[in-house]
C-alpha cells in the first residue's frame, strides 16, 4: 500500500495535480506533460519522480518513449482513505439526527 503521507505531500502542489488530472484522460509522454506549463522538461521529470515515488504514477519504457500512467492503487489507497472519513461522518450525522429526533419542542 503507498504511503499517504508521500502521497498527500505529491498533492499539495497544483502542477502535480494538473499532470494527474491529465493523466486521468490517458496515458502520455513526458514532453505531453510538458507542453501546457512555463517549465522546462527536466523540471516536469522532477515532478512525475515525486509522483513515481508516491505511488500515483507508473511509469515504462517503450523504446525511447517513457510514458506515464496513473497508478490504480496508488488512486485507490487514496480512495480508501477518503471512504474510511466519509463513513465516519456519515455516524457523526446519524448521532446528530437521533438526538435531534428524541428532542421533544418547548
């Protein structure tokens, strides 16, 4: 299982977030990354390193090509996560709406 702290941290910078969100749509290079930043192809390869290392990205050779995916367990740990707090609010809202339930109006 990836390690969500890692992962947390490879969220909290938006042109990691913008290179999922384009990898949500599929597969693509490297300089597919790139085209839609201000930033030099190295300076993208150092962020796909961060989201390689987080778990949320895989990457493979193919000839000169390495292009990038997202990562289903990395994306699924997350999720995981994420279902664990919803469900808990979910009982905080059920306790809030019995108590509220057994009050009788003045």
């Amino acid at each position: 299982m990836p390690n969500l702290d890692a992962t947390f941290s490879a969220l909290a910078d938006p042109t990691r977030r913008a290179i999922l969100a384009r990898l949500a749509l599929g597969e693509a290079t490297v300089m597919e990354l790139a085209a839609p930043f201000a930033m030099t192809q190295p300076a993208v390869s150092r962020h796909l390193k961060v989201l390689e290392g987080a778990g949320l990205i895989i990457r493979r050779a193919e000839g000169t090509r390495r292009p990038c995916r997202l990562a289903p367990a990395g994306i699924e740990a997350i999720d995981q996560w994420l279902t664990m707090l919803r469900e808990a609010l979910a009982r905080n809202y059920d306790r809030l709406d019995a108590v509220l339930a057994a009050m009788t109006p003045k």
